[in-house]
C-alpha cells in the first residue's frame, strides 16, 4: 500500500494519478490519493477516469473540509 500527495497539483490531478497507477503500483497493490475537492466535481470525475482505466476504487471519503482520499486497487 502507497499514499500519495496530489494536493499541490490542485485540479489537476487526473494524468499524475493513473501515471502513478500505471508505473508506481504493482498488480492488485493498493493506492491512497489525497487531493482537493473544490467544488466536489474532482470526486466524480476521479471515480470515473478509475473505472475506465479498469482499476477498482476501493473507497472514496472526505478527509477534511478541503481535502478527500480515494483508494484504488491496481488491476
């Protein structure tokens, strides 16, 4: 299991993300993502790019007031 930090990144997230799934993780290894939230649109958007990259986003929860955590599965 890693963590990664994308909060510096802001909205834009999504590429570093699934690169860091694709080449960081190993199969069926986990993931936790830190990122903002903003406006709540990132949550959704972030779950979608994840199911059509066909890994498994294992949760999805509110860290703080600005910040939310995904993790993900590696396929």
């Amino acid at each position: 299991m890693k963590r990664y930090d994308l909060r510096p990144l802001k909205d834009n997230f999504y590429d570093r993300m699934l690169e860091l799934i694709d080449n960081d993780l190993k199969s069926g290894e986990v993931g936790i993502f830190l990122f903002e939230i903003g406006d709540f649109s990132p949550i959704q958007k972030s779950a979608d790019l994840i199911k059509e990259s066909d890994h498994e986003l294992m949760n999805s929860l509110k860290f703080n007031e600005a910040d939310w955590i995904i993790v993900v599965k590696r396929k």
